[in-house]
C-alpha cells in the first residue's frame, strides 16, 4: 500500500485527486491539507466523499508529509517551491500539480510568475509530463 500525501486538498484539483485515489486499491491517503479547514473532516467538506475517507485536513508539516510514500501539491503556484526542498531531503517523492516546476529556466519562471524561484536548483531535475487516465477503470 502506497501512503499518500495532498498538500492542498480543497481545491478543484485536489478534490479530483481524492476521488480518483479512493477507486485506487494500491493507494492509502494518509495525510490531507488546508490551512484554511484544518480540523474539519474532508466528508463534512465533500458529501459525495463520504464513506471513502476517515480524515480531517491539517496543516502541511514536512514531519508529517514526509511520512508518505508520495506527496502531492495541488496548489496555487509558490506554494510547492517552497516545501519541495525539505520533502526531497526527507526521502519524499513528489508530484506538483501546480505549475512551481513546470518551466525548467528560473529566469523564464520569474518572467511569467512575477517573483523569483524559491528553489531554482531543482528545476533541471523535475520532470513535465501529461498522463492520461484509463476512463474504463475509474468509470
């Protein structure tokens, strides 16, 4: 079984990312966040989720998102820039939904984004990549 992390678990993309991890028989999310629902438990937020998760969302602490086998950021950008470093140290893999690591150039980054990189030594390493979902299984 694979623990599973979601740094940002109210928005539309995360959200999705519960519901498809639910149909995930491999896959255990241990730990959601949301600074602004911390404490609230992810069915009282998300009805049709009730049933698939015991969980309340928490505040994101490296500790305790290190713990997980993956970690996934379903954040605005400049959010994931800023914890990815002490997650990666920590042993974590990471998934950025977000577009923190999506532009390898720090300098074009900060064209688009309007601020500098916060770790631009790891934008060689990410990886940009579109999966595509088999709908038969999630249907």
């Amino acid at each position: 079984m694979v623990r599973v992390g979601i740094v940002g678990g109210t928005g539309y993309t995360g959200v999705e990312l519960l519901r498809l991890l639910a149909l995930h028989e491999d896959a255990e999310v241990a730990v959601i966040t949301s600074r602004a629902e911390c404490g609230r438990r992810v069915d009282d937020l998300f009805p049709n989720l009730r049933g698939l998760y015991d969980l309340a969302f928490c505040e994101p602490e490296v500790t305790q998102l290190a713990a997980c086998d993956i970690v996934f950021f379903a954040t605005p950008h400049n959010v994931a820039m800023n914890l990815v470093p002490e997650l990666l140290a920590a042993g974590a893999r990471v998934v950025d939904l977000s577009a923190d690591y999506r532009i390898r150039d720090a300098e074009l980054w900060s064209q688009w984004y309007g601020e500098p990189h916060a770790s631009p030594e790891l934008l060689s390493e990410a990886v940009y990549g579109l999966p595509e979902v088999n709908r038969e299984k999630i249907a």
